[in-house]
C-alpha cells in the first residue's frame, strides 16, 4: 500500500488544528512538498509560520480520531464531494 502525503490545503487546516506530530514531509513557504530527515514538527512556531507539516493521510486521521473527530465524506450529483466533520 502506497502513503498518500495530505494535500496542501489539508495541511493547513490540519496546522490550524494544531497538528503536532513530527513528520518527515511539509510544505513550505513557496506551497512546495519537501522531505527531510529526521522528523521534525513542522508546524512548530520556530519554523516562522509559513511552513505545514504534511503527514500522511493515515497518520492525519488517527490524529483525528484521537480528538475524537469523525469524518463524514458524502457523495452528491451535483458535486463531487461533501465533507462534514463530526465531533464525537
């Protein structure tokens, strides 16, 4: 199974949620993927702001589960996608 690195626009909302967990993916200030090791928080203030971490897209839903936060994806004609987020 291949990881899927979290989109640009996830990254951010994720930063906005205060991800914290270290990664070795982000997205930095020109919105480009970069990959460095070790592991780092990216979305930690030292990091001026700019920067999102970029997890994985399982590793951002296990953090989300542990807030108690369920995802909720619907499927409609008239869109591609519905998204709802449900605390629990």
């Amino acid at each position: 199974m291949i990881e899927t690195v979290v989109s640009l626009e996830t990254a951010k909302l994720l930063k906005e949620r205060e991800f914290n967990v270290n990664t070795n993916a982000y997205y930095d200030d020109c919105d480009k993927l970069q990959v460095d090791k070790p592991k780092n928080d990216w979305n930690d203030p030292l990091y001026l702001g700019t920067i999102c971490s970029a997890p994985t897209q399982s590793l951002a839903q296990q953090w989300l589960r542990t807030l108690g936060v369920h995802i909720e994806i619907l499927l409609e004609e008239d869109s591609p996608y519905e998204l709802s987020l449900i605390h629990i």
